[in-house]
C-alpha cells in the first residue's frame, strides 16, 4: 500500500472517520456482485472471434491505425489522374488536399481509439465533425477553386462530369475506407460518435479522390457533385440519433 | 506495497502468457478481474443485466486489444478505463432513465441471511446515496474508497487531471458527509 494522498485508502483529509466506516458498510453486498452470470457467454463470444475481422481488430491501435492511414496515401495516389493537374493552381490544391486528407485522417484515428485510453470530449468530437462537414464546401466556394485554374482547362466541356456522377464516384470511392475502418475497429463502430466520425472520414476520402480526379472547376458543380458526398454520412447520423431518441421514449 | 507489486507482475506474466496464446491464462484474469468490474458498474448505477453485458464487452476488448499492452502499464486501470468507457458508450446510446437499485435477487443467489439483513439494508443506504453524486464525484469516490486506486491512477483512467480529480473526491467526500448529517446517519 502506498503512502500520503497516492494510498488508496487513505482518505483525503476532510474525511472523518464516520463517513469511511459508513462507505465501508456499502462493501456488505459485494459477495453478490461476484456472482458470475456471463463467464459462459463470453467464451462463446471469443471462440467466435475468427476470421479477418478478429485478426484486423487485434493488431495493435499503431498497426490499425497505420494501416487506414497507408490505405489512404495508396487510394489518393492512385486516383490522383486529374487532366489539369499541371495546369490548376497549387496553391488551392495543396490547401484542400491537405485539408480533406488531414481531417479525414484525424477523425479515422479518433474513432479507431483504443478503449484503454480516455476517449475525447464529446464537444471535440463534434468540432472536428462539423469540420469535416463544412472543409468541402468552404473549399468549393472559394474563388480560387474555378478562378485561373478554370479559364485555362485544358479539358474540353464535353468532357467533364457531370455532378451526379461525382457525388456517386465520391460516396463510392470512400465507401471502402468506412469499410476498412468498420473491420479495424474493436467495436465495430457500434458507438454513435466513432460511426460518424468514421462515416465523415470516408467521405472526406471521397472529396479528397474527387479533388485529385475530377477536372471540372463550376462551383455549382463542386457544391451538388462533391461537397455533396458529406450529406449521406450526416443523413445517416442524424437518421440514427432520432430513431435512438424515440427508442428512449419508449 | 509488496502485495500490489507482486500482483502486478502476476497480471503482467499472465497478459504475457495470453498474448502467447495460453487461454488458461485469460481465464485467470477474468477470476480476478471481473468481481471488480461488476462492483465498479454496479457502484455506478447500471442494473444486474446491464453490468453483466458491459463485463462481457470489457473482457472482449480485452482480448482484442492484447497486443496493445505493455509489461507494467498496470492492467487493472487498464481494465478499469476499458470497462468506463463502454459504460459511457452504453448510457449515450440507453438514454437517462432510471439508475437500478441493487437486485435483491442478486442477494438471495449470494446467499444474504436474514441476520445480515440489516448490513444489506446499510450497503443498499450507501449505494443510494452514492447514486445521488454527479457521475465524476462518484466514479473518483467509487475507484478511490472501494477499489483503492491512487489519485494518479484514478487520474489516468478518467483521463482528468491530478487536481481535477482530488476536487471530485473533495466534493464528493463533502456531499456524502451533509448526506449522512441530514440522514442522522450514525
């Protein structure tokens, strides 16, 4: 037993004897609380844990974490065959990709959190949330996104996409990495605020993949085609969150 | 001090054995370490179903999260933040509804005589006054007075700082001091 303030049962000291020997009479029914009910069903539960699933989730957090983060760089390098990519300024481009790659990846880290280690305030949750739900759309407004870059495309009208068919390439195109992150986590992203993070992480992707893909500088099309791809994951939350609050009503 | 020490080379060498593969091992651990965690989610107000699901899930996460310990990063608060941070999961997805008084029924399985009735009738006044405490107050006082964390410890698994957590116990304690004068507690 340690000693001074670090003893576990060395009270502070405006504790009098009184109160720790009435807790103490709170210990009378721990005998119950021994009664193991679910040592059974646990086992189950563990012989269970097989296959890809069980062997991704046990990695270490490092290994996980590290993983969806190699995923990521592999997916943008390899999507990254934008035909104006000489022509389009760097200096909104390497803004947003950073933007989108970096909060998408903050919040895949967050929610592939281990349990053992304290989990954020939910107020930071919701910031970064709201963060990625808005860097798409701050980055599709700004002038710079069709400015210069646009005048100059070298790709004709008739090529470029339309913006259903971005906001479909955007949701499919991230639609692994929530897959991936849904593998990694121990939880299996049960948990509200690790399932919206990982859902606004995928869709940063998709943003992210369609920034480096999609030639087409029209901020309407930026706007309905990509920052778009962010209202799904929202919709899902917000889906999620009202039909949590009526099964508590209940 | 000797005791705690050699105890957490045991846990060490037996999170050692269980990375290895020696499921004898886990089931070392879940003897040791499941009675505390049902005494900490009780404590904290969760019904007897409740606990169970959460000391299952806790000792699930466990097992996932093998590779992630560390010789002498001390398994019990490891366990214990675990296990707290489902029950905050689990409350956020329950919504508020009403804390559970202790299950009588729990007590007729341990067999609680009728001449420890009054001891029952003590715990259980002990048990609804920690319920009346804000959640940071009684997790500090719950981990701190029945389980013997230290400070430091209580301070890593709720992920508050030093001070912080000596505030919670001090108000907590305080609380629980007028709760027992109004009572005429004896």
């Amino acid at each position: 037993m340690t000693t001074g303030d670090t003893a576990g049962r060395q009270p502070p000291d405006e504790v009098d004897a009184r109160v720790g020997q009435w807790l103490d009479e709170g210990r009378a029914l721990d005998a119950a609380a021994g009664l193991d009910a679910g040592r059974d069903q646990l086992l189950a539960r563990l012989a269970a844990e097989r296959g890809i699933g069980a062997w991704a989730r046990s990695r270490t957090t490092a290994v996980r974490r590290g993983s969806w983060a190699v995923l990521l760089v592999v997916g943008a390098v390899a999507v990254s065959k934008r035909p104006d990519l000489a022509h389009y300024p760097l200096s909104y481009l390497a803004p947003a990709a950073l933007a989108f790659a970096g909060l998408a990846l903050w919040a895949a880290l967050w929610a592939l959190r281990p349990l053992h280690r304290p989990a954020p305030h939910r107020l930071q949750v919701g910031l970064l949330s709201a963060g990625l739900a808005v860097a798409p759309l701050v980055f599709a407004l700004l002038p710079e996104a069709y400015g210069a870059a646009g005048a100059s495309s070298p790709v004709p009208p008739e090529a470029l996409p339309t913006a259903w068919e971005c906001f479909i390439f955007g949701t499919l195109a991230g639609a692994p990495f929530a897959a991936v992150g849904w593998l990694l986590d121990r939880g299996g992203l049960v948990a509200g605020g690790r399932l919206l993070l990982m859902s606004l992480a995928a869709a940063a992707v998709g943003n992210l993949l369609l920034l480096l893909h999609c030639p087409n500088t029209d901020p309407v099309h930026l706007l309905a085609g990509h920052a778009s791809v962010m209202v799904p994951p929202l919709g899902v939350a917000a889906f999620v969150a009202a039909w949590r609050r009526r099964a508590q009503r209940r | 001090m000797e005791t705690e020490t050699s105890l957490a080379a045991d846990d060490d060498a037996l999170m050692a054995a269980y990375q290895g593969g020696d499921q004898d091992a886990f089931g070392l651990l879940y003897e040791r370490y499941a009675p505390m965690l049902r005494r900490i989610l009780r404590r904290g107000g969760l019904g007897d179903e409740e606990t169970s699901d959460l000391v299952q899930e806790s000792f699930l996460h466990l097992h996932r999260a093998r590779a992630d310990y560390r010789s002498g990063g001390g398994l019990r608060p490891w366990l214990v933040t675990i296990a707290l941070n489902l029950k905050r999961e689990h409350l956020r997805r329950r919504g508020r509804r009403p804390e559970a008084a202790l299950d009588e029924r729990a007590e007729e399985r341990a067999g609680v005589a009728a001449h420890d009735a009054a001891a029952a009738d003590r715990s259980r006044a002990v048990h609804a006054a920690l319920q009346e405490l804000p959640e940071g107050q009684r997790q500090v006082i719950v981990l701190h007075w029945f389980e013997e964390f230290s400070f430091p410890e209580i301070s890593r698994i709720l992920g508050v700082g030093l001070s912080a957590t000596k505030v919670r116990a001090h108000r907590g304690y305080g609380r629980l001091r007028e709760w027992l004068e109004h009572r005429g507690h004896r």
